[in-house]
C-alpha cells in the first residue's frame, strides 16, 4: 500500500520551487495520485540518491483493514513498472 498522497496545493508548491521536476521527472507533472512514498523515490532519484525498494511478500499477513485493493494494487504495479522502465527496480 502506499500511503496518503500530498493535497494539490503542497504538490504544486514543490513543483514550483522546481519546475523542472514535471519535465525530469514526468510522474510528478501532475501530482496527481502520487502517494508521499512514490514522492519520496522520484525525488531521491532527481538529487541522485540511492533508492531501496522493498515489495511485500504476497504471502504478507495483513489485518483486513490493510488489505489492498484491486485500484491500489494496480496503482502499485504502474508506479512499480515505471520504476522498472528507468532500470531503477
């Protein structure tokens, strides 16, 4: 699961501070949908960090609270593929 996502106003004020964000790095164009942790690894890779990503098992044990969704995993895999097409997974 990836966790809440920056309201509009917070994700336009980084991308003002840096405009070239939306060009350099085009999953945080919009803001849209990006939860804070997908923020966090887009912007570790723009100020080249190291970046660790870690998948659950999909044998994790979960409290049906957390249990995913068929949206938020196939949110996930996007994220996850788009990582992948920049050879950084």
């Amino acid at each position: 699961m990836a966790g809440a996502a920056p309201v509009q106003r917070d994700a336009r004020a980084l991308l003002a501070k840096d405009p070239s964000l939306a060009t350099t790095l085009p999953p945080l164009g919009d803001g849209k949908g990006i939860s804070y942790t997908h923020w966090e690894a887009w912007l570790a890779l723009h100020h080249r960090k190291e970046l660790y990503i870690a998948l659950a098992s999909n044998s994790a044990e979960r409290r049906t609270r957390y249990e995913p969704a068929d949206a938020s995993k196939a949110a996930q895999q996007g994220r996850l593929e788009r990582l992948k097409r920049i050879n950084r997974h």
